[in-house]
C-alpha cells in the first residue's frame, strides 16, 4: 500500500470546479506555496499545480533569453540547496544543479552522508536545516523524505521515492502542453505496462488534478493501488477528471482517443531480481507502433521518464538479449525513434519544472515579479 495522506490542512478544500480550467489570482497562489515542501501531488490544488505549470514555461522562456543575451539569474541569489541521492540519477541531478546555478544559487550534492546509518534521519534533517534553505531528497522511502521535512525546518523536495515521483509528473504535463497545445481538462492519458508504480502514481494524480482522463492498462498483477484510485475518483468528482483501469484484453477500449502513450522500465532500481517474471508478466505491454496506431490520433505522443530499454546498446539491454531473446522492453525502438516520440523534449523540461518547484517554495519570486510571471523576462 501507500501513503495518501496529504500535508495540506485539513480545513482547506479543493474547491468545486467544471472540467474545463479555472484561473487563479497570482499573487494568492503564489503566496501559498512559499516555504512549502513539495512531496506528493496529493498535497497540492489544482490550481496550485497550474500555478507551478505556468512558472515552468516562463521559466523555460527566461532560460532561453538568459543564453541569448548572457545574463544571470538572481530567483536564488543567496539561497544554498543540499541534494542527497541514495539512488542514481541522470535527469534529477542534473536538473536540481543546473536550476539552482542557473539563478545564483549555491547547491552542494552531498554522497556518502552518516544520513540512516550513523545517524538518522531526523537528526541529519535538524543539521542540513541549519545549513541549507532547502533538500533535495532521492531515494527509496517515502518516510524518509517526509521525515526530512518535518525536522529540517525548511522545503524538501522529493526527487523520487518509492511511492511517487512528483517532479516527473510535472515535466510529464508541460511537455504535454506543449505538444499537444490543448487544455489539461481534454487530454486522455494512458500508463502501459507496470501500472502499481511510482512514475504512474504521480502521473494519475496529476491528470485528475487538472482534470483529465487518466487510463492505466497493464496486468491485473500490477494495477495500481486501489486505495489511490478510489481516492482519485473521489477528488474527480470534484475537478472532473476521471480514473480508468485497464488489462490487454481491453487493449482497443483503453487506446482509442488516447492523446498520451506513457511507460516506464518494466523493472526499477533495487528490483534486478524481477526481470524474468515482470517480462513474462508484460512482454504483451510493450508499447510501439501499432498501438499509436490504435488510438486513432496521428498527434497521439508517446512519454518515457527515460532510461528506456528500446534497443541493444547497453549492458542491460544486452544482458536481457542474450537471456530472453528480446531486441527490446517497454517500448519499441522504432516508436523511441518516431515522430510520437517527445522523450528527450520530456527529460530537458525537467530541469524547467523543477526549477519551477524551488523558486515557489525558496525563491525571490514575489520580489523579482510582483504582480506577474512576464515580469520575470529578461529584456535586453
């Protein structure tokens, strides 16, 4: 099972909306979400979660001036930020630097900490709170990193647990906006394959926050968390987004009209023991072209939070060739190489989306632009 619970305050309700998007006052939202920790999507409104959408895109807008005319951001003038990775990274690291260097920040990455080991967690967060005005936290635990947050005195982020993986979801939806240039509200989502993971956790929560469809289809024997998707449908009553859940049998149902093809590696970090029976439970998962074609939409996309097995060309990838005769997993290599496919525009709005997370919660947002997100353009 997992955790759903919220840190959210009780008293605070999401407010009653239709399906199609409402607006929110800046200033209030952007009020709300100072000195806040970002750990679960749970804990966000709809609006809140727009919010940090539309930061991402004028974000990713200002990164591109600041390149072209050679200037320095200053969201994070005299802020300094603690990553801690108990599991390895590309994109979440890379990301969580290059945002903070990006604005003036300092950030240190710490490895071989006392942190669970000589020292516990709560005592490691009360140290790093006296030091940093944020954490980073990636690793296996979601006690560990709300432990973080309750004893460090400053916002944690969550740069994936075992349970959920916010910040994804948030790079998921921008590159969404992107492509598909629609309203969250009408966009039908579909997670293929591993379904009772965190990657497709966050992801359903997100969709039904803003609105959407979401659709998991995969195997009876990792469909997602019941207690989650009850929790959903409840919350989608309120902001009109809606929860499917699928298996192959159902294959045309699930895919007709889909807008996104979502999938994740069939085996995660700390699971290498699971290889044979999670390709024999989802060899018949495997997204490719022919189920772009069963959508029935030739803007159809297909997402990947990526590494994603779709060749021969690493150990892995050969290893899982030579063992069970198979060229590729989740996906298809011609689908990884098609036009549907907007993985790597996905990976390089991580570090927008992220970016977006920390200067809600620690940066000079406010100060910088005080009535608007355009104020946050450079001009020449």
């Amino acid at each position: 099972s997992i955790s759903l619970s919220s840190s959210r305050p009780r008293h605070t309700r999401l407010p009653t909306r239709t399906a199609s998007a409402m607006s929110y006052d800046y200033k209030t939202v952007a009020g709300e979400l100072k000195g806040r920790s970002f750990l679960t999507l749970l804990d966000f409104t709809p609006d809140q979660i727009r919010f940090m959408l539309d930061l991402s895109a004028k974000l990713k807008t200002r990164k591109q001036q600041a390149r072209e005319i050679g200037v320095q951001g200053n969201l994070f003038t005299g802020k300094n930020v603690v990553l801690i990775f108990d599991k390895g990274s590309t994109r979440t690291r890379c990301s969580f630097e290059v945002a903070v260097q990006d604005e003036g920040g300092g950030v240190t990455f710490l490895s071989g900490s006392h942190m669970g080991k000589k020292e516990s967690v709560e005592d490691t967060a009360k140290v790093l709170g006296q030091l940093y005005d944020g954490i980073e936290f990636r690793g296996y635990a979601q006690a560990d990193v709300e432990a973080l947050a309750k004893f460090s005195g400053v916002p944690v982020w969550n740069g994936l647990t075992d349970e959920f993986h916010p910040t994804q979801a948030l790079a998921d939806f921008l590159t969404a906006r992107e492509c598909l240039k629609k309203p969250y509200n009408e966009m039908k989502v579909i997670y293929i394959g591993d379904a009772a993971n965190n990657v497709a956790y966050s992801l359903m929560i997100c969709t039904v926050k803003l609105g959407g469809k979401f659709v998991a289809l995969g195997p009876k024997e990792r469909s997602p968390d019941p207690a989650l998707v009850a929790k959903m449908e409840a919350l989608g009553k309120e902001t009109g987004g809606t929860v499917e859940v699928y298996d192959i049998t159902q294959r045309k149902t699930a895919l007709a009209g889909a807008d996104v093809l979502y999938t994740d590696v069939w085996v995660s970090m700390g699971e290498e023991d699971l290889f044979a029976e999670r390709i024999a439970l989802l060899k018949d998962y495997q997204v490719d072209m022919s189920m772009i074609a069963d959508t029935n939409n030739p803007d159809c996309i297909f997402l990947h939070c990526l590494p994603a097995f779709h060749d021969t060309e690493t150990t892995v990838g050969k290893e899982v060739k030579e063992k069970f005769g198979l060229d590729a997993m989740e996906c298809s290599d011609e689908l990884f190489r098609s036009k549907h496919c907007a993985a790597f525009q996905q990976a390089g709005n991580r570090l927008h989306t992220i970016k977006a997370v920390m200067v809600c919660t620690i940066g000079h947002l406010l100060r910088r632009a005080p009535n608007s997100l355009d104020e946050l353009e450079f001009k020449e």
